[in-house]
C-alpha cells in the first residue's frame, strides 16, 4: 500500500492545486486535512454576504466530510485551527464546536 493517500472528495467544494485529504500510513495512521472555507459543493459561499454563521458551519461540514473520505470521524480529531478575521465571531464558532464535538479541544 502506499504511504499516502490523496483524496478530493466530489461532496467538497473543487480544489485548485491543492488536496483536500492526505491520508498516510506507516508505523500509525494520521489524516491530514486542507484549511476549509465555508463554500458549498458547487463552489459558492454559504449564506449570504458576511453570514459567519453559515459559513462557519459549511466549513466545519466540509471538515466531516473530508474525515468521513478517509473512514475518520470528528472523534478521531486531534486538533483544529480555526483562523478569524473578527473576534466578534469567537462567540459563535465556540459555540458550534460545543455543539459539534463530544469533547473541546
């Protein structure tokens, strides 16, 4: 098997010369993932102009979406990074991650 495994699943937006899942193996097995915007499948934003909320939750569905393409869940999560261009947001996105996770990180 190869030592890596790259994979663009067609439920995620379209990439432009990156990949969205990189799988490897060796002594242990660890999943990495691209930084995910809130676009849709079809390539556009979630929600309207300027709504955090649908796309913060667009994003952490493409998250899922991407582990689930490797057989990994959010259980499986060892650390997420999210980047905000306003700490007004902070609220919310920690807010969802309650929601969404079993346990913070």
């Amino acid at each position: 098997m190869p030592a890596h495994k790259f994979l663009n699943p067609s439920t995620m937006p379209a990439t432009r010369g990156y990949t969205h899942v990189v799988e490897t193996r060796g002594p242990s097995r660890t999943i990495y993932l691209a930084g995910q915007l809130g676009m849709t499948p079809d390539g556009k934003f979630a929600g309207g102009p300027g709504d955090f909320r649908a796309q913060a939750t667009q994003a952490f569905e493409n998250l899922k979406l991407g582990l689930a393409a490797a057989g990994a869940t959010f259980e499986h999560a060892v650390k997420v990074t999210v980047y905000f261009t306003a700490m007004l947001c902070l609220r919310d996105c920690i807010s969802y991650q309650i929601v969404r996770f079993s346990r913070c990180f």
